[in-house]
C-alpha cells in the first residue's frame, strides 16, 4: 500500500441501504472504499486490494462479523471496527476480546463513526516507519513490534494482534511500572472506552497465553494490587 494520503477502507455489510450511503459518506472525507455484502466478499477484496482498517456488521448471514473479525485480525493483523445492533456491555466485550479495535451500536451517526476511524489510525497509523526500538528482548523473548511478533526461547514465533502489540509495547516502554487498567485503556483503545475496562484484562489474558510458560502463574505481566499490570523484565533493545 502507497497510498497514504487517502487510507483505504473496507466495509462489510449485508444491507445494501447502509454499506453503501456509508461508503459515499467515507468518500467525501478523503478515504478510498471497498464494498461487501458478506465474509466472502469481504475476503475476495482483501486479495485484490489489501486495506488499512475494516467496517464489519455483527449480524450477517452465513458466517457473522464476529467469525470474520476473528479471522482477519489474527490472519492479516487488520484493525477492525464492528457495527452491531446489540447494546449489551458483554457483546461488545466479547467483539474487543476478539481483537476488534473499536465498535459503533446502531443506528449510528456517520460522524461518530468518523471519528473513530481516525481514532483508531492514529493509534494504528498506515505506512508509517517503525519506531527505532522495533526490535526488544525481554526474559529470553524478542518482540518485534513492526512486524507485530514475539519469538520465544524456543524460537518459535507467535503472531500478536494489533491490540497485543500495543499492549506488550506499552510494557516494554515502561519495564517495571505498575500501570493501571485505566492508564493502559486510555493508551489502548481511547477514553470513550472506559466503561469498558475489562478489554484490558481480555487482551492482557491473551497475550500471557501467547508469551507466558504458565498463564495461570504469569512471571512476566504480573497483576498487582489495586488494578494494574507491570512487566516483570529487563528490557534490552536490538539492532
């Protein structure tokens, strides 16, 4: 992808009445769109023309946006937003326990949705080049966060989501300090997410199961009283 002054956008949505005045919409305010009217679809795109972020309604037939969100975050690593009519605090958990960046209830304002998308570029910015410290070992692991991958001590390499790469790189700025779940959501995810702090623990689980030896006894992103996490580790930066 090239293209930096317009980010691409792909919007996955079985009513014809809302992917495509949303599409319109996105056009005017500077963003390249790719329509689908189902996972397939959506897929199908994604080969031709790879994307910056995803739109992806919940309530599709056939497989549903949470099935595609699943498989797109952690096969591409794409940042994803999920439209869903349910209002319920545990379905949208369970879409940002999934790896979703963010959601958006119907009905919507276009320009609520607006303003997440660019929320969610800024935290999750296209074409920009790697930080200096891409590249860091901690505990025998090495996180290599341009390419969003944790190798351990047995060489293997496991993939991270965007959210979890966030995460852990948050971890390795800040070896040793405790911070808290408020401070981690605020970083992670934007303060209209707050309510929903539970995210944090979510992905904080997650990512102990891809990079901790006991998950249950975790010795490297350590909780610690009064509702924070630490990263338990030195950290070492490499070339």
């Amino acid at each position: 992808m090239t293209d930096t002054l317009e980010p691409r956008i792909l919007i996955v949505d079985d009513a014809r009445d809302i992917r495509e005045p949303l599409g319109q919409y996105l056009r005017r305010n500077g963003f390249r769109i790719r329509l689908a009217a189902d996972a397939a679809e959506a897929r199908a795109a994604l080969d031709h023309d790879p994307v910056h972020l995803a739109i992806i309604d919940v309530m599709m037939p056939g497989e549903d946006g949470l099935s595609l969100c699943r498989d797109l975050v952690q096969s591409r690593r794409l940042p994803v937003i999920l439209l869903t009519a349910r209002t319920a605090q545990e379905d949208r958990i369970q879409g940002l326990d999934l790896g979703a960046d963010d959601y958006v209830t119907k009905p919507f304002d276009p320009r609520e949705l607006l303003a997440r998308i660019h929320a969610v570029l800024r935290r999750v910015p296209p074409e920009l080049p790697a930080p200096a410290l891409t590249r860091r070992r901690f505990a025998g692991l090495v996180h290599e966060a341009g390419r969003a991958t944790v190798t351990l001590p047995s060489g293997q390499e496991v993939a991270l989501t965007s959210g979890e790469n966030r995460l852990l790189s948050l971890f390795l700025d800040h070896p040793g300090q405790v911070l808290s779940r408020m401070r981690l959501l605020d970083l992670l995810a934007g303060r209209e997410m707050r309510a929903y702090d539970r995210a944090v623990d979510n992905t904080v689980s997650r990512l102990r199961h891809k990079i901790e030896a006991n998950p249950r006894l975790p010795q490297l992103i350590v909780t610690e009283w009064g509702g924070g996490y630490r990263l338990a580790a030195e950290v070492e930066p490499l070339a």
